[in-house]
C-alpha cells in the first residue's frame, strides 16, 4: 500500500533525530517498567543484543 494513503489519512513524518530523542526519554522515564526491559534487553533476537553482528555485516559490505 502507499504511504500516499496514509498521509492522506493526515499521517505526517518528523525528522529521524526528534523520533530518536524520544524515544530515548520514554526508556529513561517510568513509562517502562523494569520488566519491559529487561525482555527488550535480554532478547537475544533483540537489535540490542544483535549490534555487533549488525555493524560487522554492515561493515563487510562496505559501510562505515
């Protein structure tokens, strides 16, 4: 489907470091529980617990 549907529907976009910031703030808040993180954290299938495996591939195709 086309984002053009949705931004018809009002769907705006903001810029990359504003969403970034946020979420950082809602981590750091009480809005997560101890118990919410820890899943998030501890998930080995987690982007958390897979950065160095992402960077390395992203390193062997020529990334920085």
């Amino acid at each position: 489907m086309s984002k053009s549907v949705f931004v018809g529907f009002g769907l705006t976009f903001r810029p990359l470091a504003e969403s970034t910031q946020d979420v950082l703030e809602c981590w750091d808040s009480d809005a997560v529980t101890d118990e919410q993180g820890a899943c998030v954290i501890d998930n080995p299938r987690s982007l958390m617990q897979r950065e160095p495996e992402i960077v390395a591939a992203c390193k062997e195709r020529g990334g920085q």
